[in-house]
C-alpha cells in the first residue's frame, strides 16, 4: 500500500466506454476526470475516448460488442457466456499486461462476470486493492462481485447497502456513495427543434426490458395532450417504435439515440422526465441529469428512487397500471416545481461525491497498515 502522502494511481476498466453511451460508462469518464484532481487515474477502454477526458486513455482497439437479445435472468446471462460476455473476457485478457504497467494502487472493475475472478486472483499476484462499484444493483451479478471478496464494495444507495452486507464477507469493506453528476454539463444548452406538441415528456435509457418503456408508452398514451420523447438505443428499438405508432401516433412521439453530449439540449427541451425501470436497477443517473437541468421526475416508488430524487418528483406505486400511471405524469405536470430539481440534484455534485471516494481510500490505506482499526461497513 502506498504511504499517505503519495499521490494515489487508480484504474478503471471499462471496456465499452467510447462505444456505449450508458450510465454505467458515463459515470467512469466523470468519476475518472474528478479524481484526476489530485490522483493518477487510468482508464483501459475498448472504444474511443472521449474529447474531454483529463485521465490517461488506454485504448485497445476491440470491436463493439454484439447487442444481446437475452434478457438478464436468462441462463446463458447468469454463466457468462453470451457472446457481449465473452467479448468482455477477451477484452480483459488483453488488456492485463496494460493494466500492470500502470501500476495501480486501487483498480475498479466496472461490469461484472469474468472481470472479478481474473482481477481478484491479479491482486492477490500483484498487490493491488480490487474495488467493485454496484452498478448491477441487487441481484445475481453483484452477488457473484461478492462472492470473490473484494477489497471494497461501493453501494450506490442505501437500500442496495443494506442488502449487500447479506452477501459481503468480513473482509469486503461496504460503503455508501451514491453517483455524482457534473452541473457544467447540463446548467445551459444548445437550442434543439422538436416537432413535437407540448407539454413534452422525456425517457432516457437502454431500449431494454428492465426500463419499462413499454409502460411509459401506455401511460402516456392516455395523456390527451402530452408526447414522448425516448432518447436511447437497445434490442427493444423496433418493438417501442410499433407500439407508439399503434398508441400515440406518429406526431405524438420520438425515439433516437444521442450521444452524451448532445443531451442537455434535450432535456431543457422537456417539461418532465420519467423513467420507471425495474426496482433492482443500481442507480439511474439519468434522473439526476434531469434534475440537474430543472426537470421534475416521475419514478418507481421504491427506496432507491425516493432516495435519488427525494422531493422533486412523484412516484408511481405501480407503473404496470398505465391508468395510476398516466394520473401521475398529469399531476407533474400540472405542478409549479421552481428550483426544486436543482436543489436535490446540487447534493449529488461531483464535489461532493469524489470527496467520499477520496475519504474511501485513505479509510483502506489505515486499514492496510492496521487491519484492525475499522469495521467492514460504513455509512
């Protein structure tokens, strides 16, 4: 372990970044260009980098992944073994050697699967402390994070704390940190023209079955004014769009993808945001986007959601009632929010949250040289 006063070297591996646009790869640039401020930080990545990252950029020239079909509970997903998976594998096998070379103090595994073991048996081999972020949420992919006994799991809300410390053994350290969203990326924005009628209510995320955006189409779809935006790309792309034309009509919604970039403009563009994904989803970071541009949110009624956006949205006990649904979506809209949003997204703030990582890591510094000096969970 390195001495405290030694500037920190930390890598991240996240092998779709530069090909996907999804939380899980916009939180790595972000957190990586933070901590960059005062560690060495690296990130290992199969796509292009981004224009604006401050960290050392690895990239290791793969092809982008095959889209999977298969949805998450399938067997073939608990094993491993879809070809997205195996691409993963081969891309953590190439990417070892580079990664030694840079020597890191703390290395960040961001998916799950065949990553944990390789990495975990490489930190046993070399010394490094292996860290794992709970971007899977409650379920069987982190469970088998937990499995390996990482140095340190990060929970991003309380609820997946809690049910993390059911799994984590002794010598995992839990903590809580929630995700973080940069305000310079969404306090002002481009112009972009929508054919669309008012009042305009935005979706983002992976075109996939756990986002429910079925369900939004259907509560929406009994709104008698408002349209829908959907801004994402995934295996669900043909089936959302025949179920707006059939629902709402051609004039009454849009669905694109964007890059990241390019998505403050839309949401300024919105009235309200809405995304009510399956409960076990980790975080949501498109909800603190939205809040971070003004945008009131409607969810899923469930702990993790409250906790994100607190007071400035409303919440939906059951989305799969498109009725109770739609009644919601006409409350927020109707409902003056002011500068709510941006107050809860302000507790977010990547300055507040790289803070916590910083204090994570001098906590397993102390805990290296003097193991028995804390426990294995903190708040």
């Amino acid at each position: 372990m390195p001495s405290p006063n030694r500037r920190l070297r930390l890598t991240f591996i996240s092998a779709p970044l530069g090909y996907l646009n999804r939380g899980s790869e916009t939180f790595v640039h972000d957190l990586a260009n933070q901590l960059s401020k005062s560690s060495i930080v690296s990130v290992l990545h199969a796509g292009p980098a981004p224009q604006d990252h401050q960290y050392l950029s690895f990239h290791l020239t793969l092809s982008p992944p095959p889209i999977s079909h298969l949805p998450h509970t399938h067997l073939l997903n608990r094993l491993f073994i879809t070809p997205a998976r195996l691409w993963q594998l081969l891309f953590y096998l190439l990417s070892l050697p580079r990664l030694l070379a840079t020597r890191p103090d703390f290395v960040f595994p961001t998916s799950s699967g065949w990553n944990t073991p390789l990495y975990k048996l490489a930190s046993i081999i070399f010394g490094f402390k292996l860290i794992i972020i709970g971007h899977s949420g409650p379920g069987w992919d982190d469970h088998w994070n937990l499995l390996w006994h990482p140095t340190a799991f990060i929970a991003l809300t309380n609820s997946q704390f809690d049910w993390a410390k059911r799994f984590a053994s002794t010598s995992t350290h839990l903590v809580h940190i929630p995700g973080g969203i940069d305000f310079r990326q969404f306090k002002t924005a481009a112009h972009v023209s929508l054919n669309l009628p008012k009042p305009l209510i935005l979706s983002v995320g992976a075109l996939e079955a756990n986002k429910n955006l079925d369900l939004t189409i259907r509560a929406v779809a009994k709104l008698k004014s408002a349209s829908l935006l959907i801004l994402g790309s995934g295996p669900q792309l043909n089936y959302l769009n025949r179920l707006c034309n059939k629902l709402l009509g051609s004039k009454r919604f849009l669905i694109k993808a964007v890059s990241h970039q390019q998505m403050s403009a839309y949401y300024h563009a919105a009235t309200i945001f809405t995304l009510c994904s399956h409960s076990r989803e980790a975080f949501g970071l498109s909800y603190l986007e939205a809040l971070a541009s003004g945008l009131a949110c409607v969810a899923t009624a469930d702990p993790s959601r409250r906790e994100i956006i607190g007071p400035a949205g409303l919440y939906v006990s059951n989305p799969h009632n498109a009725a109770q649904y739609a009644q919601v979506l006409q409350r927020a809209l109707e409902r003056h929010w002011g500068t709510l949003p941006l107050r809860q997204a302000a507790k977010f703030s990547w300055g507040i949250i790289s803070t916590q990582y910083l204090k994570l890591f001098k906590t397993l510094i102390k805990l290296a040289y003097n193991p028995e000096s804390s426990g294995n969970a903190s708040r």
